[in-house]
C-alpha cells in the first residue's frame, strides 16, 4: 500500500486516507471509504482540489480481511469472535477459565508492521457471563483484541502473521471444571472455631468464583499424626486440598511438610516471591494438589492464592519453577495511581 495525493476528479474508487470535517469540526466523511462521486462533490463544496489516498498494491490483502483470516485461526472452541470496524475483531470465552498465552508468538505477531494483538495478562480468570432474564449466555469477558492498522498489508508480512497464528493455540482459556474442595485447619482445639471464622469465609467465595464448592472441613490438632490422618481422610471426599493453620509454616522442615510427606505427599514446594503471600506451600498427593496457604488468606485482597488457585483448579501442575515465575508481578500491592 502507499499513499498518494490525486486531484479529485481521479479519486472516484480510492480509499480515503483521513477523514474529512467541515469547518464546524464535523466529520462529513469518515477515513477508509471507496470514495464516490457523492463524497468529491462534499469535498468540492469544502474548498478541496485534491485528496491524500490509499492505493493498495499488487498482492495486498485489505484490512477486513486479513483481520478476518487472522482471527478464525485464532479462534478455538472456548472463544466467540465479535466484529468491529477498520480492520479489528475480538475474542471473547464462551466459558469459565484460566487465559493461557503463548508469549513468544504474541510478541513476533506484533513486531510485524501493521499487526497488533493485544491480550488479558496471561492466567487471568474469565466468565461467560449469563444473562439474568435467560439461561442463554450472552457475550463473554473479553480476551483479545486483533487490530490491521493499515489498510492493506503487504503480502509477505500477511504470509508471515498466518505462518505465526497457525499451529498450536497461541491463545485459549483453560475451563475450570466444577469440582469440590477440602479445607484443613490446623492448631490448638481452642483456636478451631476461630480458624474457622477466619479462613472458611474468604476461602469459600474464592473458590465459588472459580466454579468449585468447599465441600468439606476438618479441624486437627497441629500434631504430625493427626495431619497425616486427616489428609488421607479428606484426599477421598475432593479434587484439590486446602491447609491453612494457627500459624504460617515456616520452613521446609515444618511438621505440616514432615507430615504431607509421611502421608506420601511430592513435589513439595515452599516459598514464593509474593507479597502478600510468601508463605505459601505446595504439594501433590498422587493427582491431588494440597495449597498450605499462608494467614493472608484471611483477607479478600489480591493475595499469592488468587495467582495459584485458579491455575490449580483450571488443571495445570504447579512446580517450583512456575513458583519462581510469580515473582514478576508478584508485589500485589505495589502499584500506586500514577496521578
């Protein structure tokens, strides 16, 4: 595509370049037309002799449609496109899920000119989002947004974007099945119905938000045989186990570590680089994940639980290194508004 400047009565067909406004500040023709004899006489009327266009070149591919072709590949069975204008369309989910984003191809789509596509963070929760007057679902959160800037591109740069987006999803929602959690508290028989008070509520709404149920609780003692009892016990009755304490664990060496590991728990994980939330553990029993959260769970603010619990429940295995991983992005409460 290039731009070129044409007298007026050579531009009946070509593609506006800019809008037009009149003297009053309103717009009168919008950028992007097929200009037609109607639109030379405005521009005639407004004192022009000549206009800036858009020429599209042998093999270009117009901005509709390479947005187009480039979104219905993008597009998987937990997305729904909605269109714009000016070369855009959307992606949104049609489900409950976690955002999975191939970064790296993201980023080599938007370093070709013309092309941006711009997405949620990468793990972020989305809902379908129901009407209340019908069971039909309406459009869901939005994921992605696909933008052609120009009018037209070039065709190797088009060749390259299909070649980037074609392949394995470089962008889907992970569902969050419904499924049935545990919770686990540990301390002194005098403090059980404290703990209770404390972690059950704020736990409860953040697994409702995330598809599953708090199906079950159980208070022990914060004696090594009692949380390998109670364990096996609840690992039965749920899909994913919660352990939250009197206190936080502090080491590797914990006794609610010792235990996890005498009940044949691995992949034992201590520590995270978030704030709040450093305190967190993580441990598989066979297929179950059992989250040892940290007393910032206590609160409904954004804490290292809203990072790891929906990727849990949403089927991904959690291991030291997507641990280490949480620490860009991890100072959850260190942004100020700029102004």
């Amino acid at each position: 595509m290039r731009v070129q400047e044409v007298a007026l009565e050579q531009a009946v067909g070509q593609l506006l370049l800019h809008s037009v406004f009149d003297e009053a500040g309103k717009r009168v023709i919008r950028k992007g037309v097929t200009l037609t004899a109607t639109h030379l006489a405005q521009l005639h009327s407004l004192g022009q002799s000549s206009v800036e266009v858009a020429v599209l070149e042998e093999g270009d591919v117009g901005e509709e449609r390479a947005a187009a072709q480039l979104i219905e590949t993008l597009c998987t069975d937990a997305l729904a496109i909605s269109w714009g204008i000016g070369g855009r369309a959307n992606l949104h989910t049609t489900l409950s899920g976690v955002v999975y984003v191939d970064v790296a191809r993201l980023e080599a789509l938007n370093t070709l000119a013309g092309v941006t596509l711009a997405t949620v963070p990468q793990y972020s929760v989305v809902h379908p989002r129901f009407r209340t007057e019908t069971p039909h679902p309406r459009k869901g959160d939005q994921v992605a947004t696909l933008k052609i800037i120009p009018y037209a591109l070039p065709a190797p740069i088009f060749a390259r974007a299909k070649e980037i987006v074609q392949g394995p999803a470089l962008l889907d929602v992970r569902p969050l099945p419904i499924q049935r959690a545990g919770l686990l508290l540990i301390g002194a028989a005098i403090a059980h119905a404290q703990l209770r008070r404390q972690f059950e509520p704020p736990l409860q709404r953040r697994l409702e938000a995330l598809n599953a149920t708090l199906a079950t609780v159980l208070a022990v003692e914060a004696r090594e045989d009692a949380v390998v009892e109670a364990v096996q016990q609840l690992r039965g009755s749920c899909t994913v186990l919660l352990v939250a304490g009197q206190s936080s664990i502090m080491d590797r060496d914990d006794r609610v570590l010792r235990a996890l590991r005498a009940a044949g728990a691995e992949g034992i994980v201590h520590g995270a680089p978030v704030d709040p939330g450093s305190l967190l553990a993580l441990a598989y029993l066979g297929q179950t994940p059992i989250l040892c959260v940290p007393g910032c769970a206590r609160s409904q603010e954004p804490n290292v639980v809203d990072l790891v619990l929906p990727r849990i429940l949403a089927g991904e295995r959690i291991t030291q290194p997507q641990i280490s991983r949480l620490g860009h992005g991890g100072l959850l409460g260190g942004l100020q508004p700029a102004f």
